[in-house]
C-alpha cells in the first residue's frame, strides 16, 4: 500500500447542475453516467431579499406575468439563495462525492455589509470553494445590470470580495465579465479594473452557439434569435483577454470560462458535440497553461443545453444526448484529468486529507487480476465517506454504507489477461462540511484515518448459469 497525492489537472473541469433552465441533479446519478468526478459543479443561486416576491423563485411569484424574454422578470429566475435551507444541502451533496463547490450568485448591490458578512461566514465550512459573483456583469439582461451601472457593479465585487477574505479565506471569487473588443480593451475596463485586480479568478462565458431567445421563439434557419461562431474565434478572444487583463493589472490570475457549451437548438442534437470536444482540444493544442478551466452548462436542461434534456413530462427523468458521448470523451482525457501521484509505502493505520478536487492525500492499494472477474466488491470496515478511483472509473461510497460493487467498470471495460490495477481511495467530508475541530487548517483541509484495510470479493466463476433448454 502506497500514500498517493491527488492534484491538479492541466486543464480542470467544472460542470453545471441547475440553473433558470433546469433543476438540480444529485451527484450520484451524474457519477454513475459520466464515470468521474468534476473538479468544482455550479450551482446558481440569486439573492434580492428588499424585493417584495423574495424569497420565492421569480417565475412562480410573477406566474401571470407576460414574459417574453428570460430575463423580463423583476429578478433573476435562478432558485432564491438562503431560502428553504438551500443551497447548503446541494453543497454538501457537491463535496461528498469528491468535488468542490463553485456558487454563482447574482446579488443585489445594495445588500448591507452585515448581510454580507453573514453570509461569507456561511462559505467557511465548504472548503476550497468558489464563488462567481453577478456574472456577465458586461451585459444588459441581468437585474444588476439592470438596476446598477458598470462602476457599480465593479465596486461591490470589490466589496463582497473583500468581505469574503476576511471572513472566509478558503474561497475563491471568480469576476466573470466579457473579452477584448476591436480596440484591444476588454469590454468596460474601465470601470472593472479594480474587481479584475481583487479576484482569484477570471472567468468570461462562452457559447459558440447559442439559441439566446429561448423558449420564447424557435431557432430556425432563417428565423429566431440564435448565433453562432467558430471554436478559433472563441479561443482566439480568451487569448487576448488573458494577455490583456495581465498587462492592465499586473497579476496572472487565471482565466477560466464558467459557462460553455453549444447550443443543439442552432447546431442540431447529433452535432452539437463536435464543437465541444474541438474547443477542449484547442487549449490543449495550444499548451494554454494560462487557462484554468472549462465548466460545460449543464447536465440536465429544460432546452438543449444539457447532456441531458428533461424529460418534459417528469423534470426528475433525464434523456441522454449524444453529446454526452462526446463529452466523455473529452473528461477521460490525460489533459483534463486530475493528476496522480505515487508517494512511499504506508501501513495502516493511515491519516487520509481532503484538501479537494485538486489536493488531497489518499492511499493507492495495487490489485492483481487474472482476467476479467464475474464479481468484484470491496467492502470497508470503517464508516468513512469515501471515493474509490479504479481503472479510469470513480466509485462513491456514503457514510453508512460498507459494500461497493465495481462490476460496472467491466461491462464495458473487458480484460485481455493478467494485470495489475491500482486502486485509489480519498476520504472526502462525511457531512459534505469541514468540522471546526481545532486545527488550525480546518477551513482548507478535512482529516480522517483508516485503521483496517477493505476485503476484496474477486470470483471468476459464478454458482451457476441457466441454460436455455
């Protein structure tokens, strides 16, 4: 048995679950069809507590309202943040299974200092989170830019931002606004230099297709409101957003693009992958290592922005795009996926860390097989969450739980002989939280120990099989 150390990918993924367009997804249903973990899932939330609607969701408080664009509404139509025990509950579901929280929240600026600070005391609990911050603020169709100029919207981000450091120093704030324009500045520059100075994290949203007047009008050839561009336009525009940010504030903060995806409406349902799999290929390509990340919107969506579209007669039922094919592709490659890293040999019992997605200590256990099993569990002693990564396939095991069934890497996976497969165990927050226990790293870094090791159930044969006649 050996200490293994999982790191950062070159380039991370991140991926939507829920948003206007669709309702949240549990973790475990994702994990089951795309086979491993995200590096953060975004989950999107708004927050006007003055408004007379607060805190219902805007589409119902406004149900008879004549709405003929997504954003008429008196406030944005994402799920109402702090009502209802929510997000914390999604949040916690989001770090269980191995993955970090990115929250985007669009907020009213005239929310009060105290409001704030209770609130970034809520994030202190949620580990290496980050939170994007009234996003495509260079825009005219969210309520903040509706409601507050460019200057504005610059100076709260400078404040919420601030606020956040001081109250929760293990989140990351994400500034997420537009790209160069024809004259080589980037869109309001001005006006946002100081949020682009005070964030971790640069973020623009990108769609190389995009069916913008949905489900108000149908995109058709000729007719609806739709665009669409190439992948080496889009690339191109994030390179010389990067170049300039860093030349105007003298920092290299990484650039990520927290929205992406191409619209099946414009491109067609057994096209729209193709976009996605050439826009992950050309950073990679390009060895861009000033870019930190891709986050595909969404899992599931109401429209054709999803991997899944909801199924319009259950929103809980999901049906399969073959763009998600495509993307699992793109998620099994070396480029986008975490590294790995084989420390010395350890003996139980051993501390295992969860820093998150793209720090944390675990221990890697080397299993020989002879060929492809009939069955294959492991069964733990000890009640720990945990996340099991074998063969390229990640497994969950909740608190409470002690057999993990691995059969379902075979069924498409088949052995040609004799290997051995390492397997690599975490131990993420049981709670989805970093209890507050003492040490001085709590915020960053969640601490568990394994005394005893798994039992491992492999069989090649099985009791018997039932013939036909």
């Amino acid at each position: 048995m050996y200490q293994v150390h999982l790191g950062k990918a070159k380039c991370g993924l991140d991926l939507g679950d829920g948003s206007e367009r669709a309702e949240y997804v549990n973790q475990d249903y994702i994990l089951h069809k795309l086979g491993r973990p995200h590096r953060c899932v975004n989950i999107m939330y708004t927050y006007y507590p003055k408004d007379k609607q607060w805190p219902q969701r805007i589409s119902k408080a406004c149900a008879d309202m004549d709405i003929k664009f997504q954003w008429d509404y008196p406030y944005d139509d994402y799920f109402p943040y702090d009502a209802d025990g929510q997000p914390f509950e999604q949040m916690r579901d989001i770090r269980k299974h191995g993955q970090d929280v990115l929250l985007t929240l669009t907020i009213d600026c005239s929310v009060d200092e105290a409001d704030l600070r209770r609130i970034a005391k809520q994030f202190k609990e949620f580990g290496r989170m980050r939170i994007r911050i009234n996003h495509e603020c260079n825009g005219n169709w969210f309520t903040h830019n509706k409601r507050y100029s460019f200057k504005e919207i610059g100076e709260f981000f400078v404040k919420f931002d601030r606020i956040i450091k001081e109250e929760a120093p293990n989140v990351k704030t994400i500034f997420c606004a537009g790209f160069t324009k024809e004259d080589g500045k980037v869109d309001c520059e001005e006006d946002f230099l100081e949020a682009y100075k005070a964030a971790d994290i640069w973020s623009a949203d990108c769609y190389p297709a995009l069916h913008y007047g949905w489900p108000y009008d149908v995109a058709e050839a000729g007719g609806g409101s739709y665009k669409f561009e190439t992948i080496r336009e889009n690339y191109d525009r994030f390179e010389s957003t990067a170049k300039r940010l860093r030349q105007i504030t003298g920092k290299n903060t990484p650039m990520t693009t927290a929205e992406c995806n191409t619209d099946g409406d414009v491109t067609g349902p057994m096209h729209q992958g193709e976009a996605i799999v050439r826009f992950a290929e050309i950073f990679k390509e390009n060895h861009a290592d000033w870019f930190d990340g891709i986050s595909m919107y969404q899992f599931r969506d109401r429209g054709r922005l999803g991997l899944e579209i909801e199924d319009p007669n259950n929103h809980a039922v999901g049906i399969e795009q073959p763009m998600l094919q495509d993307y699992k592709k793109v998620i099994q490659d070396p480029y986008f996926l975490p590294a790995m890293e084989q420390k010395g040999a350890v003996n139980f019992p051993v501390e295992l860390r969860w820093g998150g997605s793209e720090d944390a200590d675990g221990i890697e256990i080397p299993v020989a097989l002879e060929k492809t099993p009939e069955f294959f569990e492991v069964t733990f002693q000890e009640d720990l969450s945990l996340m099991i990564e074998f063969a390229g396939k990640w497994f969950y095991k909740a608190k409470g739980v002690k057999t993990i069934d691995l059969m379902s890497l075979f069924f498409e996976k088949k052995l040609e002989g004799k290997t051995e497969i390492p397997m690599r165990i975490f131990s993420t927050p049981a709670e989805g939280v970093n209890p507050e226990n003492g040490r001085e790293d709590w915020m960053a870094n969640y601490y568990s120990t394994m005394t005893e090791e798994p039992n491992f159930r492999i069989r090649y044969e099985v009791p018997g099989r039932v013939g036909i006649d």
